[in-house]
C-alpha cells in the first residue's frame, strides 16, 4: 500500500499545471549571454504586496563579471530566480540577449542558464557520474577539464577510487566544499552562456575559493556572485 501511495503522488506531481507558462520557442544555436533587467518589480505569490524587487534596472555585458551582494532580503535570489524563469516578474522584463526570457525554449533555457546553490543536490552515484549527469557519450577527460576548472581534480584524484567514488545520498560522503566544487564542475560542462552562483562557494575556505574563481573569470561566461560577503 506504501508504494501505491507513492505512485500517487507521483502521479499528482506530473498532472500539476506549472503556475510559469512554458510557451517559448526560442532556441538559437549561439547565446551570447547579455542580461538585461529593465524597470523589475516583483513579488511572490505568497505576499503579492510586499515588493522583492522595485523598479529594478541594470545589464551586464558576455563575459562580465557581477557579483550581487547584499543583506538576506535584499533580493538577490530573486534576481537569480527571474533569470532561471522559476518565476516571472510582476511588471518589467528580463531580457537575454535582447528577447524576453519567457521567449526561450524552457530545456533550452536551461541548458544555457546554469544554476549552482549553496546547497546543491548530488545522486548516490560517482563523482563522474554526478559531473556528467543527463550527459551521453561523456569521456573521463571531459569530465577532469572542468573539474581542474571548478578546482575539484585534485581531491579527487586523492580519493581511493579517484572518480568512480561515490557520493552517497545527496552528497553524504563529500564535504560542503566538495559538494560546491563538484556541483560547479557539472554546470561547466555543459558550456552555459550564463553562469549563476547563488553563495555556491559559501563553503570554500579562502585559498580554495579564490582559485575557483580564478579559472571562472577566464572562462568567458556570465557570473552572478549572491553573496553575503566581499570576498571577490
């Protein structure tokens, strides 16, 4: 009865209409990756009026750096979540590269607007196999470029079992650290044109954030740092 039960909800899960239209087309095989917030307001469903974001403006051109850096609340995931499309905005428009972002094909979107939590979720499974994950045909050396890039390599090759070690259920046999390096790795590889950091390195001691970003800031994608600190 426990599965049938489970079955259920699962099944009430896939029937759900998503409350954020997915009607968008747009899949263009070159992304620059130019942002545009132009005149955002937006609230949550939960508290319609209570505003996040005011009149919110600004752009950031392919391969700038930006880091977003404010108290909790000041709506700096926000920002984040308007890009990713979890929501839409109240009034005003998030534009990327020129087209509204609800434009976009949402697999499409996905695939060019990487996200990496403070949190990020790992599946019991290696550590190449977590980097690589969805990916077909995806070789060890792919998978060690953008784990030296993420600053990763080197723990793993330290590992007994280097990268076919597993990770345990979400991540249990990784630090926090590791968890974030291995999570950025898996964004890199699939060679986002946008590149969103919600305190994803929160865990990093100093040496090693500085690192990571480092190989990021040559890499030519579009960072959003959600931060608490100044760090960068």
């Amino acid at each position: 009865m426990e599965a049938v039960g489970t079955c259920q909800k699962v099944i009430e899960y896939i029937d759900r209409e998503p409350e954020v239209k997915r009607g968008g087309r747009l899949a263009p095989w070159k992304l620059e990756g130019h942002i545009e917030f132009r005149n955002v307001w937006m609230s949550y469903p939960s508290r319609q009026r209570v505003p996040v974001l005011k009149d919110v403006s600004f752009q950031v051109s392919p391969g700038e750096v930006v880091a977003l850096v404010g108290p909790s609340g000041s709506g700096k995931s926000t920002c984040v979540n308007l890009l990713e499309r979890f929501y839409e905005t109240t009034s005003g428009q998030v534009l990327l590269d020129g087209n509204p972002i609800m434009a976009y094909d949402h697999k499409f979107l996905h695939r060019k607007v990487a996200l990496v939590g403070q949190e990020p979720v790992l599946f019991a499974r290696s550590i190449k196999d977590n980097i690589s994950y969805a990916l077909d045909n995806c070789s060890l050396e792919e998978v060690q470029r953008v784990a030296r890039q993420a600053n990763a390599h080197e723990f793993i090759t330290e590992l007994p079992e280097g990268y076919e070690t597993g990770t345990g259920e979400k991540g249990i046999q990784l630090s926090g650290g590791q968890k974030q390096r291995v999570a950025i790795a898996r964004a890199l590889i699939r060679k986002p044109a946008v590149l969103l950091l919600d305190e994803a390195t929160s865990a990093l001691d100093a040496e090693s954030e500085q690192l990571v970003w480092r190989f990021l800031c040559v890499l030519g994608v579009w960072l959003a740092l959600s931060k608490h600190g100044t760090s960068i």
